[in-house]
C-alpha cells in the first residue's frame, strides 16, 4: 500500500514539472553573414552592381540606407528607389557583404564577362520572414500534455483502487 502512495506522489509531481518547464519557443533566424551562402552576381555590362531591398510583406522598400563592405570596411553607400531598387558603379570584383536595415547578404561580385552562368543580374535582399515569432512548437506542447494526462490518470486509478479494494471500507 505504501509503495502505491509513494509511486502516486512520483507520479504526480513528475507531472507537476512537466507544467512548470516552459516549451521551447519556435524562432526563425536569419541567416548570419559568416555562415550564410554566398550569392553570385553579376554587375551590368557598364559595370554597374544592381539590388532590390524587399520587406517582409513582399513589397520593395525605398528610402533604406544601403552599406557595402568588404571585410568590415565600407566601400559604397546608397539609398533605394521608390522601388526598392539600388545601383552602385566603381565596384571592383570581389566578396561583398550587402546590409540593408538590418539584412545583411553575402554576395560575391563579377564583371559581366567572368560572371557564371549561374549569377544572379541583380542582388535581392529581402527581410526575413518570421512566423510563430513568440508561437509554440505544438509537437512539444502535445507531448507535455499527454505525459501530464498520463500522470493524472494513473494517479486517479491508484486513488480509485485504494479506495474501492475493499480493504479500507469505512
């Protein structure tokens, strides 16, 4: 009888834990410039590099402070247009980080002529899109629930047969 009590309490407070243990937020980061993939891009045949700056509604955003640097020196600055879009000529050929608000994209810049086939004409920076910003992995949330639901009907049995065996009649 006492071991029944005792595997209750256990029982219970294991479920009483797994309450009190919050569930891991879902989160969605952006992809940081250091481990992110380098994007090939061509600049035009003037010698011009070219990008678009979209915010996370899909849409272009203008008037945003774009920066240009190579190994943390800035090289270039500019402002998109109405449509989002940005031009910047005199860049030489090389790795670039592009940051726009606070986006930053990797790219390495071609000439035209050395370009890959695979190279992008223009660079396209879009804010990440972050869903279930402070959501929950329901997976998690149903795995804590079943085990609580688990711990609360085994202790309800044990308390139903302690009570109904017939060795504590009133």
């Amino acid at each position: 009888m006492r071991t029944k009590s005792v595997l209750s309490q256990a029982i219970v407070w294991t479920a009483a834990v797994g309450l009190i243990i919050p569930s891991t937020p879902l989160t969605v980061q952006a992809a940081q410039a250091s481990g992110a993939i380098i994007r090939d891009v061509a600049m035009s045949t003037e010698g011009v590099f070219q990008g678009q700056f979209i915010g996370q509604d899909g849409q272009p955003v203008s008037a945003a402070q774009v920066v240009i640097a190579s190994d943390e020196a800035v090289v270039a600055e500019t402002v998109t247009d109405a449509e989002g879009q940005f031009q910047v000529a005199g860049l030489q050929p090389g790795v670039y980080e592009i940051t726009a608000g606070d986006t930053t994209l990797p790219v390495r810049v071609w000439t035209n002529e050395a370009a890959p086939p695979t190279a992008a004409a223009a660079a396209l920076i879009s804010q990440p899109v972050v869903r279930a910003q402070y959501g929950y992995d329901y997976g998690t949330m149903g795995v804590v629930f079943g085990l609580v639901g688990i711990g609360l009907g085994t202790a309800a049995l044990i308390e139903l047969d302690d009570c109904c065996d017939g060795s504590n009649s009133p």
